[in-house]
C-alpha cells in the first residue's frame, strides 16, 4: 500500500483560496464589491447575500452603486451595510445605495495589517492541523513509506507557507500603497 498525497495538496489549495477570500473582504481603500459578499439582508424571510438581491457595481475607484432589483430592499441593504461596521459610508436614494470607502490613514492601515497578519497565521495553523492529519495516515505504512511521505508532506507544507505568505504581501503592499 502506497501513501497518496493528491488529496492533502487539495486542501492545503482550499486554505489558499479561504485567505484569498478573506483579505478581498478586507478594504484598502479602493472599490471593490468583495467587501459586500459576507453581508446578509432579509429579503422575503430568508437572509440572502447582497449580491443575490442587487447589482453591485463599481462607481468611481471610492465607491460602490448597489442597486437592489426590490426598490423596498434599499433600507435594509442600508442597515446591513452599516450594522457590518466595515467602515464605509453609506448614502442611500430612490435608485439604490452607495458605499463610499474613505481615505485609509496612516493608523487605519497598520490596524489593517495587524488583521491581515491574523489571517496569515489562522491559514498557517490550518495548515499545521492539516500536515498532522496526513501524517497519521501513513501509520502502518513501512518505515522507508513513511519516511518518503512525510517529506513528501513537509515539502507541500512549504510550498503551501509560501503562497500564503505571497497573498499576503500582495494585500499588504496594495494596502500600503492606495
């Protein structure tokens, strides 16, 4: 019986991909409509994302055009929005709403960089929960099986570190420079 490490490189992708999303959540003073994807409005007795109720469109670079398909959804997209405290400011009329993404200061930014770094480090502790799950999988393998995969495994957690660690100076250097 051999060790097959096809799986285990699939969810050290998929922790990838999770901080990806999240640092799109996190605004560096540019519109993008990421932010918005975590929110939930009620809409018809459900919580539905604000993407599902409205178009969101790029304005200008500061701010977002969300522009519910229900005129009757502008008020709660509004509050959800608001309630989200993501820093915005929220300006709504009779077409839709505007979130309006305000210039980061000095502080602000290193505040952000902080929770970027936060991120990192949860991505990095799945990543080490994940390592120790396969290596208990090679138990009852023979010694030389074992040994060859846990290379196998510390070279994609390697590999794995480094894309986390390139995502996050890509956000932390778009931060610092917007």
């Amino acid at each position: 019986m051999s060790y097959n490490i096809q799986n285990f490189k699939v969810e050290l992708k998929k922790i990838e991909e999770w901080l990806g999303k999240e640092y799109g959540s996190v605004h560096t003073g540019r519109a993008t409509p990421m932010i918005l994807d975590n929110i939930m409005i009620e809409s018809y007795g459900s919580y539905m994302p604000i993407k599902n109720v409205a178009s969101v469109s790029i304005e200008d670079p500061k701010t977002l055009r969300i522009a519910p398909w229900d005129k009757n959804q502008i008020k709660g997209i509004e509050s959800a929005i608001n309630a989200a405290n993501l820093g915005l400011s929220v300006l709504s009329d009779s077409d839709g709403v505007r979130a309006i993404f305000p210039m980061l200061t000095t502080e602000n930014r290193t505040k952000l960089v902080k929770i970027l770094k936060e991120k990192l480090e949860d991505a990095r502790i799945s990543v080490r929960k994940e390592r120790q799950i396969e290596i208990d999988k090679t138990e009852g393998l023979p010694e030389d099986d074992v040994k060859r995969a846990k290379e196998d495994i510390q070279k994609c957690v390697d590999e794995s570190n480094q894309n986390l660690e390139a995502i996050f100076n890509k956000k932390e250097t778009d931060l610092m420079n917007n």
